[in-house]
C-alpha cells in the first residue's frame, strides 16, 4: 500500500485504497462542478480535486467511507494536492481499516494510565467523584472520539489526549501560581470538552450530529456536569464552578462562550485550551513544508502564514 505521506513526499502517480474525511461540490470559474476532497490515511491528509463530476461519484464519496483512487500527486502553490482521475468502490477485503484512522501520538494504554493518573490527584473528594461519574459515563467516546471536525486534534483520541495535554499544563502552572485551585484545575482540564461526546457522529467525525449542531459542545458539556452532580449529591457550588469554567472555556461569547472567565481557574483553562488548540493547527499546518518555508495562510490563525523554524 502507498501511504499519504509516502507519496507527497515523492509525488506522481497514486493508485490505492483512501479515506474520504470530506468531500463537497465546487463550481469553477468556467461554471463547471468539481468535487474537493480531503483524504486521509493514518499518516496524514491530502487535498484533492476531482475536474469530472460523474453521476455515482456523490454516493462513492461519502465521509468516512474508503474508496480506491487513482490520480497524480503534483505540487500547488507549494501544497501537494491530488488531481484525481477516477473514484470506485473499494472491497473491505482489498484494505486493513486500521491503515485509515489517524490518532494521538501516544498509546491507547498509555492515556488510560495517565487519565487514573490525573484524576487520582484531585484531593477533594466531591470533586474527584463527579469528573470520575462523567468520564466513566461517557468512556468510550471520550477515549476515541476526535476534538473537531477539522479544525485541531481531529484524529482518533483527539479528546482525552487534547484534555490531558491541558492537564499536565495545567499542574505546571500551578507550580508557579500557588492560589490556584489544583482540583478544579484538573477537573475542568480533563471535562470541558465532555460535550463533544454527543457534538461528534463518530471517531472519524466527518460532521456533528442534530444535538450537535443545535446546541453545541459547551452547553451539552454544562448540561452533562448539572445532571450528573445533581443525580450523585455533588455540592451545588462546586458543580457551579466547574460549569462556569466548561461555559467560558472559549474565552469570549463570539468564540462560542456563554460567559467570560470570572474565576482564576476558568481564566488559566481557556488560556492553555486556546493555546493547545492553535499548537495542533500550526503543527498541521507546517506539517508539509520544509524548514525555512512559509505555510499557507492560516484561517484561525488571524489568516497569517507561518514559518517553519524547526
């Protein structure tokens, strides 16, 4: 089997067995239809462009499902972009799925480890029972669902390892700021994004679900940190801070945010989310270009380019 990133970095002819992550109908200048696909393989991504439009292609090119490609891989504005020439249907004996799946860099027994580990930290013991409730009753999407769509750690784990990388910052900020609260630090680190457990169709994550794109992952978080603290006696000013900081976590109300930070640990969680976030994206952004290029500009990064120093 050819890998994404093999190819890339040779170019040519492409001929194999890729995952659609999205496909959507464009018109081109000449007002002709053209389909943009993004592939995906578990090294990496490749943009596409398909110039033909055939009448089967929009059933074959459905997210989440690996179809066969043929192609050339060239370079575009100093991108590697695959022109795809034919899309048909792949047999599940011809491919091992396990090829397909991007996730974290670390292990899966690995993050177990290290999520017993975080929550065997937190001392307060209505605290350390409601974030336990949470995760076990959400544990097997927390542990494999992606963090987005597209924008940041959208891979396989992308939530419990986007969560734990907070975590651990978290505890190294509050080595340097003693008045912060170390349990609702961690707390909050491990179950703000709790929501997109229901936000996510699945671990590829192709789009959101109905609750999803109604509601959104902060208030479907809130909803699920009240519930669970109301069904477990949790004390209600204890599930009100660790609300408040799932519901401000994106810093402003036109990031998504019900409400500004109000208390230093709210503060400290969506500084190092945001943070975590944009690191992932200018990791894939540069994750193609050489040491001493430029990326493309980048949209949530202010449109800027960025350049590769390491």
């Amino acid at each position: 089997m050819t890998y994404i990133k093999d190819i890339i970095e040779t170019g040519g002819r492409f001929e194999g067995p890729l995952l659609v992550k999205t496909a959507d109908k464009g018109i081109a200048t000449n007002g002709v239809e053209y389909f943009n696909i993004n592939f995906q393989d578990v090294t990496g991504t490749l943009n596409g462009k398909k110039w033909t439009v055939e009448s089967g292609d929009s059933d074959l090119l459905k997210p989440g499902s690996i179809v066969n490609v043929t192609g050339n891989v060239f370079q575009y504005r100093g991108h590697p972009q695959l022109k795809v020439e034919d899309v048909f249907e792949a047999s599940e004996d011809d491919y091992d799925p396990a090829d397909f799946y991007l996730s974290c860099p670390i292990k899966d027994e690995e993050l177990f480890k290290d999520l017993d580990d975080m929550i065997a930290l937190i001392e307060d013991e209505d605290i350390k029972k409601l974030t336990k409730a949470i995760i076990d009753e959400n544990k097997e999407k927390y542990m494999t669902y992606p963090a987005a769509v597209s924008v940041h750690h959208a891979y396989r784990c992308g939530i419990v390892y986007h969560s734990l990388c907070i975590c651990k910052m978290a505890l190294d900020v509050s080595k340097n700021y003693p008045q912060l609260n170390r349990d609702y630090l961690i707390a909050g680190s491990l179950i703000h994004d709790i929501g997109k457990t229901r936000e996510m169709n699945g671990i590829v994550a192709s789009s959101y679900t109905f609750e999803g794109n109604l509601l959104g992952h902060i208030s479907i978080g809130t909803a699920i940190i009240m519930e669970t603290g109301e069904r477990i006696g949790t004390p209600k000013d204890k599930v009100t801070i660790l609300a408040h900081m799932i519901l401000s976590h994106h810093g402003k109300p036109e990031y998504g945010s019900a409400v500004i930070p109000q208390t230093p640990e709210a503060y400290v969680l969506h500084i190092l989310d945001d943070l975590d976030s944009k690191m992932n994206i200018l990791d894939n952004a540069l994750s193609s270009v050489k040491v001493g290029n430029f990326s493309q500009r980048i949209p949530y990064m202010e449109g800027k380019a960025f350049l590769k120093t390491k």
